[in-house]
C-alpha cells in the first residue's frame, strides 16, 4: 500500500481554496473578461491567485500520478478506465448541468478533461520507460521523450487553433499550457527525493522572486511553456507546506478539504454568487490615495477568504447527500461505492 504523502493533502487543500477565492473574486465584477482585461491594481489577488494556481494544481496532480507504475499495458488500460469514470462523466454531465443552472458551458470543467488527456499521454510514456532497465538511460529519455511531445503539443495547437474545438472540447490552449506542470510533477516523484530539494536559500530566493515579478514584468522568463515565476511559487508552497506548516488547525483543514478536492472543483460552480457591488467599490477605492489601494486589497482577501470557506463547507456538505445516491455519486462525482 502506497503511503500517503500528507503535506500533498495539505498542499491540495491550499491549492483547491485558492481556486475557489479566484473564482469568488472574479464573479465580484461583471465577468471574467472583464476581470482579465482589468488594470492588475482594483484585482491584485485576482492576478496573482490565477499566476500560479491551476499551475500549481497540475503539478500535484503530476507528482500523485507519478507514484503509478504499469507492470503491464492491461494494468494502464485499467487505470484510463478508472480515469474515464472518475473525471469524464463528472466533465460532461455536470458540464451540462451548469449550463442548465448558470448559462455558461464554455471552459467550466477544463481542468477535469485537460487531467483526463495528460494521464493518457504520460501514462503511455510512463508505461513504454519503465522497461529500460538503467535508471540512468530511464531519465535521458524520458527527459528527451517529454521535450518532443511538449513540441509535438505546441504544433498541433498551433495546427487545430479553432473556436470550435475551444468552446466544445476545452482542450485548447490548456493541454499544452499545463503539460509541462503535470509532467515535472511525475518526473520529480519518479526519480527524485523532494526532501533533498529542499533548501531555505533557495525557497528565500524564490519567494524574492516571485513577490518581485507579481509586482514587475520580468521579461524572457519562460521556458517551454514553463514559467520561472509558477516554478518559484510551486516551490516556495512545497516548501512552506513541508517543511513549516505540518501541525495544527489550519494545516489539519486543509488536509481534510484536501482529501476532497474533486468534490469541492466540481460542485463550487453552483455556489459562486455574482456580487457586483464589491467590485465596483473596489474600483471606486483604488482610485483615491495609495493607502485607499492597500484597504481595497484587504477587503478583497478577506471577502474572498469568508465566501470560499462558506462554498467549500457547502459542497462537502451537498457532496455527502449526493454520496448517499451510488448513481449520483456516480455520474457527478466520478466516485463508485462497492
């Protein structure tokens, strides 16, 4: 039995809050457009959670599937099957019902099909690697193999660039935006020791960094599709949740919203409120002093913190009377019960 890495579960719990306070945060104005094309100073949370957030979900995501090895091609079918129930029929059928409960289809569960593709791209590679006997030989290729396809990725999207494949399939641009993230995460469980890449200089520098580059356009700092400000923010949140945070009433909530990440990203589409009104005060207040930018941006934390944590207890809540239903259960939270 695999042992349960528990600052994973924690790490988890951060990342999904955070995905949940992005979401809070930008239905406080009109639509996301137009948080998006927004100055980054009436959202600078908004811009800095959704800098690294979905980033840092892939990267754990990687670093969970990385612990999956296929004796045989079969035991990889089994483990797509198990994927196909668990994260595409939650994509389409709660796809559908959000379209039904709040008109939007576009991009709503991307993350659930883009997982869905990059399991089946580097379970293959995974899979075809583990049969070359020399560790050493194992990581050149596997490091050449993840370098092609992450070009390959690039060409076809570039190739199959459509509005339609856009809006029906949600593959573009996140399959190959999300690749590299997903793929170091695997990397790194497979081969190296995270405790060895633990260092304070190096999480102090990182997080120099990325506060510098939140605040200033560092240019030429991504590298196949990889960007040098997430890699800081990934590490520094390793770091923090591995190395400080590992006892405590915060650290043993978010292990416990860890656990339940899926259920939380699936049903929070159905909690988030469009509250207006706060958006247009905190574009009526950054537009006084300095000090009138600092109060906006607090309110703004603070708002986001207390709605998500309300949405978060919601959808543990609604998942445990759907997980009363095994057909419900089922089709919207991808979970079977024997």
């Amino acid at each position: 039995m695999k042992q349960r890495l528990e600052y994973i579960d924690s790490l988890k719990g951060f990342a999904i809050l955070l995905v949940v306070m992005g979401h809070v945060v930008a239905w406080c104005f009109e639509s996301f457009d137009t948080a998006m094309q927004m100055s980054p100073t009436p959202i600078l949370l908004w811009k800095i959670i959704y800098s690294f957030h979905m980033p840092l979900f892939m990267f754990i995501s990687g670093f969970l599937f990385g612990m999956s090895h296929f004796a045989t091609f079969k035991e990889y079918v089994m483990k797509v099957w198990k994927k196909v129930k668990m994260l595409i029929i939650p994509w389409l059928v709660c796809g559908i019902l959000v379209e039904m409960w709040r008109g939007v289809r576009e991009l709503t569960y991307w993350y659930l099909l883009t997982l869905f593709q990059l399991i089946l791209i580097v379970g293959v590679i995974n899979f075809l690697l583990d049969k070359i006997k020399s560790k050493t030989y194992q990581v050149i290729v596997e490091i050449v193999v993840l370098l092609i396809t992450h070009l390959s990725l690039q060409m076809l999207t570039k190739v199959y660039d459509s509005p339609l494949l856009y809006s029906l399939y949600d593959w573009y641009p996140h399959l190959c935006s999300m690749f590299g993230y997903f793929a170091l995460g695997s990397f790194l469980m497979r081969y190296v020791d995270i405790q060895n890449l633990m260092n304070n200089r190096v999480y102090s520098l990182c997080l120099l960094f990325f506060c510098l580059s939140c605040v200033v356009y560092i240019p030429h700092s991504s590298i196949m599709s990889i960007s040098l400000k997430c890699i800081t923010a990934i590490y520094c949140c390793l770091y923090i949740f591995k190395e400080c945070f590992t006892e405590g009433r915060v650290i043993n909530y978010f292990k416990r919203i860890g656990k339940n990440t899926l259920c939380i990203y699936i049903l929070h589409f159905f909690f988030d409120i469009k509250i207006i009104q706060i958006g247009q005060y905190l574009i009526t207040l950054v537009q006084g002093d300095r000090m009138e930018f600092v109060t906006a941006f607090v309110i703004q934390l603070l708002v986001s913190v207390a709605i998500s944590l309300l949405i978060i207890e919601l959808c543990l809540l609604t998942g445990k009377l759907i997980k009363t239903s095994r057909f419900l259960s089922f089709i919207i939270l991808g979970e079977k019960h024997n």
